[in-house]
C-alpha cells in the first residue's frame, strides 16, 4: 500500500464524516427552528388557555353579583309585602277591636 492510496483513503474518510458533519448541522438547525416554533406555539396555547379561564372567573364573578343582587331584591320585594300585609292586619284587628269595644257599650 503506498503513501498515496493512503492519503487517498483517508481524503474519502474526510470528505465522508465532512459531508456527514454538513447534514448532522443542518438536521440539527431544523430540529431547533422546529422546537422554537414547538415552544412559541406553546405559549400562545397557554396564554389563550389563561385568557379563557379569565373570562370564565369573570364571567362567574359576574354571575354571582347578579344573583346577589336578585337576591336582595327578592327579599326586599317579599319584605315589603310582608310589612304591607302586617300593616293590613294591624288595620283590620283596630277595626274589630273597634267593633268589639262599641258592642261591649
């Protein structure tokens, strides 16, 4: 074997793992470019996720208000009635306590 087929050899082992070295690099170079669109998507996901939980917390906050408020409204509005129906009441007892005390004369 003479010096030159071994530098021959070891030229086509060179250009080999370079070529090889070039692919490696650019598979590599997809793979990040595609983990940082991966890692960007993720976090619209999660920040849109966040937003819509949001809503729904605000959205429930919102509800609960309302229904607060129906609530005092109801129980004022049943209040009222109760206090016109015990002031109706009192009128009618005055009124039969004044029939009674002008029977008793």
């Amino acid at each position: 074997v003479t010096y030159k087929t071994k530098t021959d050899k070891l030229d086509d082992h060179l250009s080999t793992l370079s070529k090889t070295m070039e692919g490696m690099m650019k598979e590599q170079e997809q793979i990040m470019k595609a983990s940082v669109r991966h890692e960007q998507h993720m976090k619209k996901v999660a920040l849109m996720r966040q937003q819509k939980m949001q809503e729904f917390i605000d959205q429930e906050v919102q509800f609960a208000r309302m229904s607060l408020e129906k609530q005092k409204q109801n129980e004022l509005g049943s209040e009222e009635m109760v206090n016109k129906a015990l002031e109706k009441q009192k009128k009618l007892m005055s009124a039969v306590t004044s029939v009674l005390n002008d029977s008793t004369r």
